[in-house]
C-alpha cells in the first residue's frame, strides 16, 4: 500500500498559487496527476505538489506548467 499523502485542492491551490479553476484545468488536461475518491473529491500526490513547486520556483511570478 502506497502511503504517500494526499493533499486536498484547498491546500493545493495555496501552496502553488493558482485557482481552483487553473488546478482543474490542469488535471482535466492531463497535465498533473489526480485521484478522485469515493466521495468525489480530488486529492494530490505530495511528490506531485511538491515537484510543480519546484518548477514554478525555476520560471518565477508567471507559471505555467506546461
């Protein structure tokens, strides 16, 4: 069993300083990695997170993943 943490939206949108709009958009696209629970909900990989921050802090105040 994988025991990764899961982030939820909220807390992925502040961490990477888009909207919740631009995260769906991005996962609707293929673009990032998302599992969708039980009850609907999406939820992050912390790796996955944690590897997007990494860009944006390489290509500075705009960001765009892709």
């Amino acid at each position: 069993m994988n025991s990764e943490q899961l982030l939820k939206i909220g807390d992925v949108t502040t961490l990477l300083g888009v909207t919740t709009q631009t995260l769906r958009n991005w996962t609707n696209s293929g673009y990032m990695d998302v599992i969708i629970g039980k009850d609907g909900h999406r939820r992050f990989r912390r790796s996955e997170v944690e590897r997007l921050m990494e860009l944006k802090g390489r290509e500075g105040s705009y960001y765009h993943p892709f």
